[in-house]
C-alpha cells in the first residue's frame, strides 16, 4: 500500500525539501530534488545512490522474516492478517519505540471482540491485494503496456527492468555487474 501511494507522490513530482545523503561535514549531498529529476518513479528507483537501495532491501527483508517466523504461523492455525509487535520480538538486534500495525497506539484493539478483529484484518488483506493490483497497473502503464484507465494519466515512460532491483548505476556492488552482463530481454 505504502508502494502505491509512494509511487502516486514520486510520480507528481513531489519531494522532501531536504538532502537524503551528506551531512555537515560531508564534502556533497544528493537533495531528494535531484532523484526526483531523474524521471518517473522507476527511473527515481534507478537514481537512488546503492546505500540507500541496500537499506530499503534490508529493513523489506527484515520485516519479512518477522512476519513469516511469527509463532504460529498463519498456514499453521495462527491468524491471517496478524503481525506481532515489533517492539516484543526477541530477535530484532535493536529496540524499535513503535509498532508496525500501529505506530501511535491510535486503535483501540483492546476493546474489539474476536470477530471484528478479524474482520478489520480481512480488510487490511483485501486492502493490500488491491494496491498489488494497483502498483502493478501503473508500473505496467509506465512500461508502456495497454492499461485501461490508466493509460490516459500521461504517465512518464520507463525503458529500464522493472523486475531487477539493480541497475547498471549499482555496478560497484558484488555480483550486480555478472547479472547485468548475463541478462537478456527475451
């Protein structure tokens, strides 16, 4: 859900007015402004220096080994939908002061019942199916593919791999240029 809505923003243009790399005693700094001006949101992607990309990537992976090692699993009797608290798991090696599910403690889940907690979790599924189908539409229309309804957005044109988390910008990295030497668009 959070890739729809960051692809809808990046896709207008709009920006933290802030640098995202460098610092004080940094000799440069890269400005969220100057990803911005690299194209579309896949082209933004391209323009993100590889630290950054890395530790996107990790803090994913990180969250999804929390939610699939939550005891039980969902395939195994345990709740759809359900994902432990972040500030009780034992094996995150930092403490982290807020929730995934609820950052703030805004809801009030205490006060649920049973079947209205799964309910509001059902809808939280449903929600994220439909931002799949959504991301996946305007990551199509960018690429050039017939979408209806979405092709009349004027969407800015990808010519990249949207499928490959790399790119030849990130060619430092281990393994990244054996990958792109080896790929071939069938």
């Amino acid at each position: 859900m959070a890739g729809f809505v960051g692809f809808c923003v990046h896709a207008n243009g709009i920006v933290f007015p802030w640098a995202i790399t460098g610092g004080p005693l940094a000799e440069s700094s890269t400005m969220f402004s100057d990803i911005s001006a690299a194209g579309g949101p896949c082209d933004q992607w391209d323009a993100v220096p590889s630290a950054g990309k890395l530790q996107i990537l990790l803090t994913i992976a990180l969250l999804e080994v929390v939610g699939e090692t939550a005891s039980p699993h969902y395939t195994k009797g345990g709740k759809p939908g359900f994902y432990p608290s972040l500030k009780e798991y034992p094996s995150i090696p930092h403490p982290i002061p807020f929730d995934l599910v609820d950052p703030f403690g805004l809801a009030n889940f205490d006060g649920m019942d049973e079947a209205t907690k799964a309910k509001k979790r059902q809808i939280e599924i449903n929600n994220g199916r439909l931002a799949m189908i959504g991301i996946f539409g305007l990551i199509s229309a960018s690429k050039g593919l017939i979408v209806p309804g979405l092709d009349s957005l004027g969407l800015p044109q990808y010519d990249g791999e949207v499928m490959a988390y790399f790119s030849s910008s990130d060619a430092g990295l281990p393994f990244v240029a054996d990958m792109l030497a080896g790929y071939t668009l069938f």
